[in-house]
C-alpha cells in the first residue's frame, strides 16, 4: 500500500456493525415504552375532553386506565434499571474517562465532530465529545466495555492490533502495520499508556492494545492519557495529552 489514509465514501473497508448490547437494547426499549405510554395518555386525554357528561363507569374506566399505563411504564424502567446494575460488574453506573492523541506519520488526527444537535459521537455509555477524551458513562456489564477497541467500534471504526480506523472530518482514515508514509518510510501502529499512581506517572507501551481497558478514573490524571502512534518503531513516546502536561506544569504531578 502506498499511503495509511484511505478516504471510505463507501469504499475501502467496510465496518462491521457489533448487535445493540443489553443496557442499549434496555435504554431503546425504554424510551420506546416512554412514548407509547404518552401516547395512550393523549388519546385518554381526548377521550375524557369529548365526553364532558361522563357515566360513572367511564370515568372509573379512564382513571384507572391513567393509572395503569403509568403504573406499568414506572415499573419498566424501575425494574430495567436494577436489572442492569445487577448484571454490571461494577454493581451499577461508572464514570470513566482517559484522554488520547493519534498521530499519523507525525500528524495528529482528530475524531469527526458530532453532528446535529448532538454534543458526542458515539453511544450514550461510550463517546467522545469533541475534546480528545474517551468517556464510559453509564452502565458497563463486562470489563472488555472500557477497552480500547470497544471505544472506536463504538464511534464506528476498528481497532486491532496492526491497524486503526476512526471516521474523521474528511472520511475514514486507516493506519496499518505496513503502509508507507509520505516520507517513504514503512509505518508500525503502536500505543502507549501513561499512567497515574500517587502523584507519580509513567508510560509503558501495550504489547495487545485492543484489549486494553482504561483505568476506572474520572479525572485525567489520574486517568490514562493513551497515545497512538503510526511511524516508526519506538519504544517510547515523546507525546504527551494536554491535561497531564497541565498536571506537570501545576506541580500536581511529577515523572517517576
């Protein structure tokens, strides 16, 4: 291959779409029951203004009718919720965020911006915001949910171990262990992690990055401030996110 950035408009590689997990199923269902409960309620609602001389059996009728479509939407999305966090290793909502960079043969690139009226691009439970920092929000039933490769799938690309796709601005980019960058030399996908442990951080890079999982922080740092890096072969990094800079600069932090 001749260059890492392919521009898919619909073409290069196609991204598999992973089925809707639970807590997605869960929350589309809820909002689906939600809306059909408000329906039942405006029809109710007609239904009471056009007969303004009820019987005593119709107006029991709409009362309970009331009562009972809020009765069963409330015990459904009552239920749902500890459902999820029973299911949820973590024995119920999470908040964790890492930050990252990815450069591209010495060229950093950026996630798409959200479009529309959304502020994220992603899942309610993993997104990005714009802002180079991957947030878990929410309920998480498997460990393998804060991974790495969990998080591009999510925002609809692909992450293994010798390549990275990510939808961008200008369409989907892809970095492969092989490609050649525009200076000839032949590209290696690697990552490195610095973390965060009483006050002293240190970087390591992850021999099986896909599977990688963030750590269970809500602030960056501690959080993990994780690099992507496609040139050449290195054993550490240079880069550093914006946040853990800030941290050194405060004195908050310092190098182990």
């Amino acid at each position: 291959m001749s260059f890492m950035e392919v521009l898919a408009h619909g073409a290069e590689e196609e991204i598999v779409q992973a089925a809707p997990l639970l807590d997605q199923t869960i929350r589309s269902n809820s909002v689906k029951f939600t809306i059909i409960s408000l329906a039942i309620f405006l029809i109710l609602t007609l239904i009471s203004l056009g007969f303004k001389q009820k019987s005593g059996w119709l107006k029991y009728a709409l009362y309970f009718s009331f009562v009972l479509v809020a009765l069963i939407n409330t015990i459904y999305l009552s239920g749902s919720t500890i459902y999820l966090n029973q299911q949820s290793t973590t024995g119920g909502p999470v908040h964790y965020h890492a930050d990252y960079q990815i450069w591209n043969c010495g060229k950093q690139i950026e996630l798409a911006d959200p479009e529309g009226f959304s502020n994220k691009i992603g899942t309610n439970v993993t997104h990005e915001h714009n802002d180079n920092r991957i947030h878990i929000e929410g309920v998480i039933l498997d460990p393998s949910q804060a991974s790495l490769s969990h998080f591009f799938r999510e925002v609809g690309g692909s992450f293994d171990s010798d390549h990275l796709t990510i939808p961008a601005d200008e369409g989907m980019i892809t970095m492969e262990t092989g490609n050649i960058c525009p200076d000839g030399t032949s590209g290696i996908l690697q990552v490195f992690v610095f973390k965060t442990i009483n006050g002293e951080f240190f970087q390591q890079k992850v021999i099986n990055p896909k599977d990688y999982v963030i750590s269970p922080q809500g602030s960056v740092p501690p959080g993990d401030c994780v690099i992507f890096e496609f040139g050449p072969l290195k054993e550490k990094t240079d880069r550093l996110c914006n946040f853990y800079e800030i941290a050194v600069l405060k004195g908050e932090i310092h190098e182990r």
